[in-house]
C-alpha cells in the first residue's frame, strides 16, 4: 500500500513548503519527512491493515512563514484496510482551521 500526502496553505494560496510530518502506528515512528516545492510529501513506507497517524508541524510551518497559527500540531488519524490500496491523506491549512479527505 502506498501513501502520500499534500500540503496547501489556504491564507497564502500555495503549497505549504517545508512541513515536517510524522508517520506513527502506535507509538512507533514509521517515517519522518519534509514537504517540498509543491507542497508534497514521500518516501513513506508501504503499509498493511491498520491504524495510523500523519502529524503535521503546522506550529513550526506558521512561524517559518510568519503567521501566527492557532494549531501547533494536526494530527489526522486514519485505518488502512486495502493494504494492496493507494491512500492520500492532503491537509488543507489555515492559521485558523485546517481540513482533509481521503484523496485519490
């Protein structure tokens, strides 16, 4: 199973570059990245069923980019069922509201 995920900065209007994310399942780190030119990120490792956590440093990104941010984390849990699936899990931010879906 494969896994992506993408990061947008609505109050700017662009990518959000530089986000550091977490992968955990339990309380074991399974991958930690950094979000590129386009707002992506990868090299997560393939999954099998199960629960997992995508953390996002959105403290550390609204201070890299002098905005002043109300969430200092999002942490967007999700359950992986089709292991042979391709999950992507992208987060649409705000200093003061963030969402996401199950992407395509």
């Amino acid at each position: 199973m494969s896994l992506s995920t993408h990061v947008l900065d609505a109050a700017l209007g662009r990518p959000a570059v530089g986000v550091a994310v977490r992968l955990t399942r339990g309380d074991e780190v399974l991958a930690a990245v950094v979000t590129d030119a386009d707002g992506r990120a990868s090299g997560f490792p393939d999954l099998a069923a199960g629960d997992y956590r995508l953390t996002f440093d959105t403290g550390g990104y609204h201070a890299a980019t002098g905005q002043e941010g109300f969430y200092p984390e999002v942490a967007v849990t999700f359950t992986v069922r089709d292991a042979a699936a391709h999950h992507h899990v992208p987060l649409l931010l705000s200093p003061f509201a963030y969402s996401t879906y199950r992407g395509s």
